[in-house]
C-alpha cells in the first residue's frame, strides 16, 4: 500500500517548470508568447532571429513601449500583468496575452535576457535569468523598445529536449508561428533570420495577399479569391484557394479571431464544409479566414496556450464562415466559366454556341474515326517511352484529324487476338464511324448539349478479360458489360492513374531519368527553395535530375520517363508548392499528371488497351486518390432508377 503523503505547496521553481510544460511546448511557442507581448505592447517593428531551431538562441527585438526598470522582476513573475485587473476584464479580453505566465514559465526552462527602454527614458535596464534565477537590475545602453533573449531552452529539462525534433523542422514550426502572427497584424512590419539567413522580411501596412505572396508559391497566390461577408454583428473576410490547388495536409487553412491566432474545429469544420464536393477525403485547401465579433462572445481564457476559443453562439459562426468560403467558391468558379467562353471564336460567341457544342457541329456522315494518340499499346500503357515532341501523324486535336493510321505494327502490345481483330476491324475501308450520335426520338429535346457517343453493334463488341467494352460516352466513361451482367461506367482517368500508380510502386525508386537535350530554367520562389532542399533526394528517385541551382533559379536536365518536359515542369511547381509531401504523394501526382484525362475521346485500340491492363491491376477498383474507377448497375439498381419497384 502507497505511503500517504502531506498536502504541501509547490517550489515555485518546480511549479514554473510545470506551467512551462503548459505554455512552452518547443522554440516555436516562445516566439508566440514574445511576439504577441510586443504587439500587446503597440510595436509595429518585430525582428526575430534563431540559430539551431531555436533550442541555443532565440532573440526578439521590438520597438514597443517599453518596461520600466522597476517593474523588470514583475514581468518575470508568473501571474503578473498589466493586461487585466479585474474579473470583468475576462469576458472582454481584446490584447493577445493577458495570463502572465510566458516569461515566468520561458525564465525557468532557459537562460534568459530581457533589456527594455521606455520612449521617455535616457537609457534602458537589464535582466538576467538563469534557469528560474534572478540576477539584479542594472543600466544598460540601447534604443527605445524591447530586446528579450532565449539560450539554452530546455538545457535543464533533458526530458523535454529529448522530444523536439529536427533543427530544420523546428525552424521551421519558429518560422510558421510568427507568420501566423504577421497575417494577424497587418501594421506592423516582421523580419525572420535562421541561422544567419532571412526567410522573411514583410514591411508594415502590407495588404494580406502582398504578404501570403512573399511566403506562399505563386501558383497557390494566383488562385486565391478574395471574400467578406457580414451578419448582424459578426463578420468573416479573407482569401479562399482553388480547389485545384488542395495539397494533403491542413497547414495552409489559418484561422484567425479577432487578429488571434486560432486552431478552432469549429471554423475547420465550416470551412471544410464549404468545400465538400470539391475535395477528395485527404486534402485540404489553401485559406486565411478572419473572424471579428463582440469580445463578449467568444472566450479566450480556455487554455494557457490561447489557441482554442470557445464561442456564444456556435451555429451562426458556422453558418457564416460556410456562407463567406462558399460565396468565394463560386465567384471562382464562374469567373472559371467565363474564361472558357473567351477562348471562343467571336463568331461562335455571337451565334450562341456553348463550349460543348464544338465536337457536335460536323454532321455524323462527315465525323472521321479517332486517331490513337498513343502510337503502340506498349506506349498507351508505359508514357515514358513517348517522343520528347508529338508525332506528325498525330493530331492534337483527337476526332479532328484524318484517318487512324492504325496497322499491325502500331498494336504490337495487344494480346494477339484482340490486336489482330482491333487492327483489322480499324483498317478496313467499311469500319463504321465511331463518333456518331446515338440515335434518339425525333420528340425528345436536350436541355443542355451533350457529347456524342462511341457505340458499337453487339456484333461488333469487344470482350476483354470477360467485360465487353460497348462504348464511350462524355468523351470520359466507358461503357462495359460485366462478367455477371451488369452495366458498368469506367473512368478513364481514375483507371488510367491506378494503372500508372501501380506501375510506378513496383518499379519502386529507381530513379529512372530522361535527359533533355536543351536544360530548362525555372525560376524559383523563396518557399519552393526551401521545400526544394527538403525534397531534392525524393524528387531524384523518381527522375528528376539538376543542373546549376542558385538561390533564384532551378535548372532541370532529366524528367521522368513518364512525362512531357512541358508538363513535368507543372508537375514540378505543383509539388514545391507542397501539393505532395511524401514519396506516395509524388507517385500520386506523377501517375495523375501523365494519366489520359477526362474529355480525352479514346480510340478503339486504346480503349481496350486500358481496359486489358486495368483489368489485371491490384487494387484497380479505386484510383489512388481513393475515388472508385468503377460504378456498377445491376438489375436491382437498374429497376429502382426506371421506378419499376
């Protein structure tokens, strides 16, 4: 039996180093803590230096105010502040910091420094330190404002230190806490130095996308669309990304209450919500949300960190910020719309044709068979082994250009059967035009124009591992029947990508290149530098290969097998922006990139090419993004969509 033991106060050394456990979670929190007291303290000038990830120094100098010297061993004592005086001062807190815990806890856990010079003053005081140790006041010489050192954090806490990570991943999470605090406080001007390099220095009086443009990639900064939005009391305004542009982890979606910092489920879920259609279950979009209300309705005081809020009423914020994001998405989506009209002729414009009409206007008995953009099957299936540049013989545009070309020797990667029957049946001057309209009653009317269909005869279908492919339709879906009967829909692209993924997580990290002749220049922005180092062997494994790498430029010499230099360079720029983050990610986003896409109209042997390999992938039921590649209608199903049960 435990030895009961006597009820005693706590040292106030070991009771510090507890609130520390609460408040001083790793370098970053003290860079939280620091710079919210010197914007509580009315600095409009915040420069933040670290080295080693902030565990040997951490130093913050501000413009602010000021402390007098009298009041130096106050600031350092826990649970003393000028912030809050009253009980009633709780329900209306509107200064970021207001516990009185941070310099108390950071003091016990470091060596620690604080000088301050009050505007008024003829010279500045200093204090030292050490591990929960006072040293006396004395003078010291310096400008007006707030100079706070950190060395040794965690130096007398070894269970502590033992659970920070890397230096680069804490400078990092040092970098991300202050930017935070930057959005937040468009005033003031913030620099950030690591290691003796500046990754930031944003001036004051910076509109919110000038600054997110100095930290963000441009390709997430082009799509973001601006929102506000006001209910009663209560408004939400910020910046909405593209769905388009959604990356795997939730680190760009900020929240803000009242300029505070927050991590809320609340606005999470709100946010998400607006969204929801237009995100796979893995990603998350790029956001700066600002909420502002009455102090009186949301509650601060809920943990000693600060970045939970509690609000008054939860169902009118959700309904906002939802209202607010969703009113972006669509603005986004209608200027997207608009864009599509203007890459229209001016006389299709006039005369009333929709961008969808344009594969309809030539009448059936003038549509020509589709020209396989794939040369042989073995190609279709592995794009690495394509041409640098397309092909004569093949047109840009499918089911615009002449007569397929298709032979023997351009199905050499059928199975033998089905590719002498395919090349035969494509070669013969009788081969029926495969685009034309599917036949319909003279009295039924559309209501929006469609694409035509690929349809072939039941004499003439084509059966390929007990599926009969019976066609295309929407230039995107092929229809099957199969082997129990049933109807099913085929998306080209998600089976496409499952089989390219597949091919690409066999092969492993092989790091297969192909050299260009000509090495392409890309200009490189300061986030995609840094993302760049963290991911160079990555990138190499699956083929990249780089020239001459400056501060502001990439040069490629090698791309993968599997794309065009064209489009490995978009590639590229998509995973620097961080829409990929591990090496599952960039095989995801390499085998959608080089997958046929949807609207791409596939000719016979193409089709059944896809179908053969998809047919006999591993896990081809979904594609790896988790969206299913397959739909199926059985007769139940069937029965319940005509209403005959």
């Amino acid at each position: 039996m435990a030895q009961q033991r006597a009820i005693r106060p706590l040292p106030p050394e070991l009771a510090n180093q507890i609130a520390a456990g609460e408040v001083v979670e790793r370098p970053a929190s003290v860079i939280k803590e620091m710079a919210e007291n010197s914007l509580d303290a009315g600095a409009d000038s915040i420069a933040v230096n670290i080295e080693h990830g902030g565990q040997s120094l951490i130093r913050m100098v501000d413009n602010g105010y000021g402390i007098v010297p009298d009041q130096l061993e106050l600031a350092v004592t826990r649970h003393a502040t000028s912030k809050i005086a009253s009980l009633p001062d709780l329900s209306r807190i509107q200064s970021l910091g207001f516990r009185g815990e941070a310099l108390a806890s950071v003091c016990s856990v470091s060596r620690f420094r604080i000088a301050s010079r009050p505007h008024d003053a003829e010279e500045g005081a200093e204090l030292s330190v050490e591990f929960g140790s006072l040293s006396p006041v004395r003078p010291t010489a310096m400008r007006p404002g707030t100079i706070v050192e950190v060395h040794d954090l965690f130096a007398n806490v070894p269970a502590r230190l033992k659970f920070l990570k890397t230096e680069p991943t804490e400078a990092k999470r040092c970098h991300d806490a202050l930017f935070r605090l930057a959005l937040g406080a468009p005033h003031a001007g913030f620099s950030f130095t690591s290691n003796g390099r500046q990754l930031f220095d944003f001036p004051p009086g910076q509109s919110l996308i000038d600054r997110l443009s100095l930290a963000w990639p441009p390709a997430l900064c082009e799509e973001l669309t601006p929102f506000d939005l006001t209910r009663e009391d209560m408004r939400a305004h910020g910046l909405a990304g593209s769905p388009m542009k959604a990356q795997g982890r939730a680190d760009r979606m900020l929240f803000f209450v009242n300029n505070r910092p927050v991590a809320d489920k609340i606005l999470l879920q709100a946010a998400r919500d607006a969204y929801k259609g237009r995100l796979l279950a893995r990603e998350y979009p790029q956001i700066v949300l600002f909420l502002e209300l009455s102090p009186t309705d949301v509650d601060v005081n809920v943990h000693p960190a600060k970045m939970e809020v509690r609000f008054r009423y939860e169902r009118e914020v959700f309904g906002l910020i939802r209202a607010a994001v969703l009113s972006a998405l669509e603005r986004s989506e209608g200027m997207g719309r608009e864009m599509e009209y203007e890459g229209l002729p001016s006389t299709a414009l006039h005369s009333g044709i929709q961008p969808d009409q344009r594969a309809t206007e030539h009448p059936a008995s003038e549509s020509l068979p589709l020209s396989p953009k794939f040369p042989t099957y073995k190609e279709f299936k592995e794009p690495g082994r394509l041409p640098l540049t397309p092909s004569p013989s093949t047109s840009p545009f499918p089911g615009l250009s002449g007569r397929s070309s298709t032979s023997r020797e351009a199905t050499r990667g059928l199975s033998s059967g089905v590719a002498e029957e395919t090349t035969d049946f494509l070669a013969s001057n009788d081969a029926p035009n495969i685009q034309q309209n599917i036949p319909r009653t003279p009295d039924f009317q559309d209501t929006a124009p469609s694409r035509p269909a690929q349809i072939f005869g039941e004499h003439r279908e084509r059966v390929v591992n007990g599926m009969a492919y019976l066609g295309q339709i929407a230039g995107t879906y092929l229809i099957l029947r199969l082997p129990d009967g049933s109807l099913g829909l085929l998306d080209q692209h998600a089976a496409h990508e499952r089989v390219l993924y597949e091919a690409m997580r066999q092969r492993g990290e092989h790091g297969n290149s192909h050299p260009l002749a000509i090495p392409m220049d890309m200009p490189l922005h300061p986030s995609e530098r840094s993302r760049l180092e963290e991911i160079w062997g990555r990138l190499k494994s699956v083929g990249f290969t780089f020239g001459e790498t400056t501060e502001k430029s990439l040069q490629v010499t090698g791309v993968p097998p599997s794309l065009e230099p064209g489009k490995a360079l978009e590639y590229l720029r998509s995973v620097l922006s961080e829409q990929a983050t591990d090496i599952r990610d960039i095989w995801i986003m390499l085998s959608c990139k080089a997958a046929i896409k949807a609207g791409d109209e596939l000719a016979l042997d193409e089709a059944l090419a896809l179908l053969e390999t998809w047919s006999t992938t591993q896990d081809k039921e979904y594609c790896p993004h988790g969206r299913p590649a397959l739909v199926r209608f059985g007769e139940k199903e069937l029965e319940r969509l005509f209403k005959r049960k």
